[in-house]
C-alpha cells in the first residue's frame, strides 16, 4: 500500500472501531436499562418479572392510601378497574397523587407480591390520564365484558 | 374583531411566504432579477403581517377576550400581567405562532444581511426558507388556529396551568425557539448551496455565522428550561432524559458538530459534504423534536394535548422536508465536494473524531426516546428507558471527547506529531492531573473514582483552552484573536458545566424526612430548623407556607420558605421550594404534605456546585457570539 492509502486505511479502521465500540456500548445499556409496563391484571397473572425493575400502572383505589404514623412509608392500591396490586412506597408522593388518579408506578415485586416502588409519577395536570393507564382500563374492561361461555 | 384581524393578517403572512418561496427561486433558475428582487419585501411582509397577527393574539390576552377559544383555555382575569402575556405561547397553538413569527423573523433578518451573497445563492437561500415558511402557517392555519372563536363566550377564562405561571415561562420558550427555528437558517443555507450545485467557499462562513447565534440561543434556552425545571418541578432534578428534554439536546449536540465541521470547512475547504449533511441533521432534528412535543405521541409534562391529525400533519411535513432535502444532497453532493489530504494526526482529524462521538451521543439519545415510542405504535410492547441507560452510555462517550476537545485546540493543520502535541501541552496536562486529585482530596467530603475523572476532563478542557489562549500560535503571550478568545470561552463554559455535572451527580446529599415544628436536621454543617407552617392567601392561589431557618455551624445563613399552594382556579397543588442559592453549594428545602400527627414531610437537600452547570451555558454563549463578532469582523475587513 502506498503511504497515503496506508494512513487513509487506518482512519477508516480507527473510525470503523470506535462506532463499533459505541454502538455496543449503547445496546448493551439499552437492553439492560430497558423497563417494560405492566397493568395490575398482568401482574396478578404473573406475568411481570420477578427480579427486574418495571413500570407498573393503573388508578389510585379510593381509601387506600393508608400512612404509617412516624415514618414516610405509605401504603396504597392501584388498580385497572378490574384486578388491585398492593403498592408501598417510602417518601414524598408527587403533588397530583391521590385517590382516584392514574400514576405510575416504577419498582420490583417482593416476595409477598407487593409492588415497592422506587419512584411514583403523576402528570403535571389534573385531568391527565397516563396513555399506558388509560389503555390498560380499556383493556380489563373489554375483558370483563367478553360474554362468558356456560 | 381584533382576533379576525389577527386570523387574517396570518393568511396574509401565507400568500407572503408562497411569493417568497416561488418567484425568487423561479427567477434564479431563468436569470430574471426582478423576480429575484421579489425576495426581501416578501420577507419583510412575511415577518411584518406574522408579527402583527402575532401581537393580536397578545391583545387578545392582555384584553380578556374569552371568546376566543385558546385565551379562555389558557388565561384568567386573575392572572398577573407578565403572566397573560406569557400565557400567548402558554400552550400549543400560541407556541406554534410563536414559532412562526421567530422563521419569519430569521428570514427578514437573513434578508438584511445577506446582501453580499451572489445573487442566484441568496434566492435560492430565501426561498427555501419560504418553503418551511409556507409548511408551517398552513399547520397553524388548518390544525391550529389560534383566533377560533367560542359561540358561547364564558365569563372567565379556565387559567394557565399553575406550573407555567412562571417568569420560566416567559423566557424559556422563547429563547429555546430561536435555536431550534435557527437551525432553519443553516438548512436553508445547506439547500441553496445543493441546488446551486456549485462549489460555494462563502457558504461555510454564512452558515457558520448564523449556526452560531442560534447554537447560542439553543444553548441558553436548554439551560434556561433545565433551571426552571430544577426550582419548579424536579424537587431539585436540573435533568430527568424527559423526551422533550431528548427533543432539544439533538439539535444541539448535531449544532455543535456543525459548528466545529465548518470551522474546518472555512479554514481549509473540506468536510463540505459533511457540514451539508449536519445541516440538514440539525433542522430535521428541530422539525422531530417539535412533532415530539406537539403531537401528544409523548407522556411528557410538556404534552398537555394531543390531537392526531397534528401529528401527521407535523410528521408528513417531516418526511417530506428529510426526504425532499436528502435526495437533493444524494443527487448533488458530490459537485459541491473538495478534498484535500490531511494526516491522521492533525487538527482535521481530533475535530473529525469529535464529530464522530457527538453523532454517537445524537444516535443515543434518539435511540432512547424514539424506539420506546416506535414499539408501542406498532403495539409490540410499552418499554421505557430512564436515566441509568443515557447516563451510562453518555459517560464513556464524554471521556474520549473531552480528550480530544482539549488536544483538538492545540493540534496543527493538516498535520502533527502526537510527541511533540503532548510536549506542548504538558504544562496543561499536568495541572489538571493535579486539580482532579487535589480537589476531592482537599475540599471534596470524600474521593471517588468518577470524580477524579470528571474534574480530570473538566480541567483539562478548560486550562487547554486557558493555556493556549494565553500562550498563542507563537509560543508566548500575544494578543489573542477575537475568534480564539470565543472560542476559548465556550470551552471554559463546557468545562464549568461539566464540573457542575460531575459534583452535583456525585456528592448531592438529598433527603425526605419527618419534621414536626421546632425539629432539626443536619446535612454536614448545615442545621435546617422546622419552626412550622402558616397559611397564606395570595390573589390567585392559597398556600402553607414552611418556615426552615438554616444554620451553617451554629451561625445563622439563610430563611427558607417553602410552600404548598393550591390554585384557585384549577383547585390544583403546587411544591414551590425554598432555595438559598450559592456559587459553591446551593440549599433546597421543599414541603410534602401534611402527615396525621402535624408534622409534616420535607424534602431537604445540599446541591453543591449546581449553579455551575447553567453558569458554563451562559459562558458557551457568549463564547459563540464572541466567534461572531469576529466573524463579522474579518467580513469586513476582506469585503
């Protein structure tokens, strides 16, 4: 190889390791941070991952936000209108949680099957419904209504 | 009848952009002057009737006028002054217009100052910006009026979200606007070259030009909105990876890459193709990250509405923007291409290799915002990626590019010797190995590995660019240039960001704890003292108001006074924390709620160095428009 082709070929070579680098790098942390969303219905049937972190959605059950006296542990439901999963979160909720609201969740499962989550979320509106909760009540409600065979 | 007249005069400002897109272009191409003549008092009518209609529905607001639709929607009797004003571009038809009024101020302003440009080019320019031109008031004008009236017009309006009655508010979107639209400015730039079809040496000092005061106004309005996120939503967060956030970062990070790629195309004709392409990235990326925000397809705090027929209007206008402006580049690219040699190692190839990791980090960040929302469109499975994913990819991203920004200042042309690069730069080399270890050891609480390695590419970024400003291209102290006194500063400002971020990330201290009246809490030398909550009335919320007085070992410092307020109007809760603000440290106290016993939950936290991070965005402006002024100076002095 002349000189010139020679110094080109290793550009080329250099450039082409770094985005393969890159490239890895970025699909390894997408797969490993990637969180899906599960509704309350989809995790009673045990479909949610027992040691990953997921997002876990649905409407704030009426009365059952329940604190403990002396700590910031609270304890409430959350529901798709059709099955409730037990949620317990330690710290500050966010300002437009409360009874009768869609949020989302982000946490794991414990062993008894209660939803500890890390994180709590409600939109910055009050008349927003997050589109992940407002599908899955569409989705338990359709099923509910499904003519059930004798 | 004023909203009418504002309805009207935005019509108006369309037949004004059609004249603008057709007649210059069509006079390029059949050498007819006149027809090329048309092209500024269309700009200027174009800017002057947007405008108008513009400071009609600002009327509107400031008037009262709820029988127009998206005042009562969006404002109230009670709401102060600044904040009917602001409330203009408080939601998505107003932003919009405001959009629109900024393309159109742009395309007058580039219409003033482009009179040295040949002829045939500046045609070619203006006209394409008349094209986005035409696609946006007609989005406006058949998806989102501003000026719809109600039949029954309320007595009171239904208010802006409390969230936006801001002074954030009015000046974030804003400035934000004028970066993105600007990237409308290059792209335009990028096309008339393309259809021009010839090698044009000017094009890369104009483009260059007008990228650099919209990068800085993109840099300023992402700061700005990254600040008011951090005292009005984030409970302290100054970045959440939001998909908004993603939207405004990729014009951004291709902005940046542009600038430094036409640096080399300017000083020594290369990379033409390369810079097209960025080009055209950038405002592609600007379209993609207004259809994010605007057509609800996001769960965002910025995506109130949605309305799908926007979406496609905002996305169909993507498609045809990208492809038509791609095909052009595929088509023509290679006329306008000029290669020189440059060697591996070369001043060419650290900006090439920086290009490079700035389009890695483009493709990071959209991956992460765009494949979740792709997924749950076809209905495959709804995913989410959060921070951990963009953090820990960003960071061995960074680590490379910061080597690279500090040896790139250094490098020669064309080519160098890596030895004798590091010789000279071994001054710079040394201190910041020094400052990275010395700075956790001495003043930081404890030393962690990523700490060192982030004030190692922080210092040095910043005394690289320090010590060869002072140094010169001569080896001791001469006056610096203009240009290289800008750019110097815009690398200092990203070294203060950084050393934001890196202190910030590591050694924030934040807690939610109980606190009843007259309790304390100790964040290192800091004491918070809870002395209670009162209630207050205020013209258009309630609130309870904390009382924290903190000391700093023993010695009084500051009075904090958080509140929790509740709009009257929406009947909607709002976290206003209290925030004594320092260079070195900032200290945050935010009220949760009320617990049983009357104590009450408190978010309390020790953010040091935080203000850096928007102090270095105010340093990187400023650098571009100093690059700009002597820009504008050597224009002058070679015309």
């Amino acid at each position: 190889m002349s000189p010139v082709r020679k110094k080109r070929f290793y550009m080329v070579l250099l450039l082409l390791t770094g985005v393969s680098i890159a490239t890895f790098l970025i699909i390894q942390a997408f797969s490993q941070n990637m969180m899906f969303f599960f509704s309350t219905t989809e995790v009673k049937q045990g479909k949610a991952p027992a040691d990953r972190d997921f997002r876990l959605g649905g409407l704030v059950v009426n009365h059952s936000v329940q604190r403990e006296s002396g700590s910031l542990k609270v304890h409430f439901e959350l529901t798709d209108s059709q099955t409730p999963v037990k949620v317990e979160y330690s710290g500050i909720l966010p300002d437009l949680f409360r009874e009768g609201q869609g949020i989302i969740a982000k946490g794991r499962l414990n062993d008894q099957g209660v939803f500890v989550a890390k994180e709590v979320l409600a939109k910055h509106d009050e008349n927003y419904m997050p589109p992940e909760v407002a599908d899955s009540i569409n989705k338990a409600q359709l099923a509910s209504s499904e003519p059930v065979q004798p | 009848m004023i909203p009418e007249i504002g309805h009207f005069s935005l019509i108006l400002g369309l037949g004004f952009a059609t004249v603008l897109a057709i007649f210059p272009l069509w006079g390029s191409y059949k050498n007819n002057s006149a027809w090329i003549a048309l092209s500024r008092p269309a700009a200027f009518g174009q800017f002057l009737f947007v405008g108008l209609s513009f400071a009609c529905l600002v009327y509107a607001f400031i008037d009262n006028d709820f029988s127009v639709k998206y005042v009562a929607a969006n404002s109230n009797t009670q709401l102060p002054m600044i904040f009917k004003v602001s409330a203009t571009w408080g939601a998505h038809e107003g932003s919009l217009l405001l959009w629109g009024l900024i393309l159109t101020l742009w395309t007058f302003a580039v219409s003033l100052f482009n009179r040295s440009l040949p002829e045939s080019l500046n045609a070619k320019l203006l006209a394409t910006l008349g094209l986005v031109s035409i696609g946006f008031l007609l989005f406006i004008l058949i998806t989102s009026n501003p000026f719809e009236r109600l039949l029954e017009v309320p007595q009171e309006g239904r208010s802006l979200n409390p969230l936006l009655q801001d002074i954030g508010l009015a000046i974030h979107p804003p400035m934000l606007y004028m970066g993105y639209v600007g990237m409308a400015v290059s792209f335009a730039f990028a096309v008339a070259v393309l259809l021009e079809g010839r090698l044009e040496m000017a094009w890369a000092r104009w483009t260059k030009a007008w990228t650099l005061i919209a990068w800085a106004f993109l840099t300023l309005g992402i700061a700005l909105g990254s600040w008011w996120a951090y005292y009005e939503l984030g409970w302290g967060g100054w970045w959440f990876w939001d998909p908004v956030e993603n939207a405004s970062l990729l014009p951004w990070l291709v902005a940046t890459a542009l600038i430094h790629s036409l640096a080399i195309t300017g000083a020594r004709g290369t990379f033409q193709s390369w810079s097209l392409l960025l080009a055209i990235l950038a405002f592609a990326l600007s379209l993609l990250g207004t259809f994010l925000v605007r057509s609800g397809v996001l769960t965002s705090v910025h995506a109130f509405t949605s309305d799908p027929s926007r979406g496609v209007f905002i996305l169909l206008f993507l498609v045809v923007v990208v492809g038509l402006s791609l095909t052009l580049y595929s088509a023509n690219a290679h006329k306008v291409t000029h290669s020189k040699k440059f060697s591996l190692f070369s001043k060419e190839s650290l900006l090439l290799f920086n290009n490079v990791i700035l389009m890695a980090m483009m493709a990071t960040v959209l991956l992460g915002t765009l494949y979740p929302l792709i997924l749950d469109a076809l209905g495959l499975a709804k995913i989410s990626v959060g921070a951990p994913y963009f953090n820990s990819v960003m960071l061995p991203l960074t680590v490379p590019l910061a080597i690279f920004m500090g040896f790139g200042f250094a490098a020669h042309w064309k080519q160098d010797q890596g030895i004798s690069l590091l010789k000279r730069m071994s001054l710079p080399l040394i201190l910041s190995l020094m400052t990275a270890i010395l700075i956790p050891l001495l003043i930081l609480p404890d030393v962690q590995g990523l700490g060192i390695l982030g004030l190692f590419m922080s210092a040095w970024i910043g005394f690289s660019a320090l010590y060869w400003l002072l140094r010169g291209q001569q080896g001791h102290f001469a006056k610096p240039s203009l240009q290289l006194v800008g750019s110097s500063l815009a690398h200092i400002g990203f070294a203060v960001t950084l050393t934001g971020i890196t202190i910030t990330s590591l050694y924030s201290i934040e807690k939610d704890i109980r606190l009843a009246e007259g309790d304390s809490y100790h964040i290192q030398q800091y004491e918070f003292r809870f002395d209670g909550v009162k209630q207050k009335q205020e013209a258009n919320y309630l609130a309870s108001e904390g009382s924290v007085t903190v000391l700093e070992n023993g010695e009084f410092i500051a009075h904090l006074k958080p509140q929790k307020r509740t709009y009257l109007t929406q009947g909607m809760p709002m976290t206003e924390a209290g925030i004594d603000a320092g260079l070195n440290r900032d200290l945050f106290v935010a009220l949760g709620e009320r617990l049983q016993d009357g104590a009450w939950s408190v978010r309390v936290q020790y953010k040091p160095f935080i203000r850096w991070i928007w102090l270095g965005s105010i340093l990187m402006a400023l650098g571009a428009l100093l690059v700009l002024a002597a820009h504008i100076r050597n224009g002058r002095r070679s015309a």
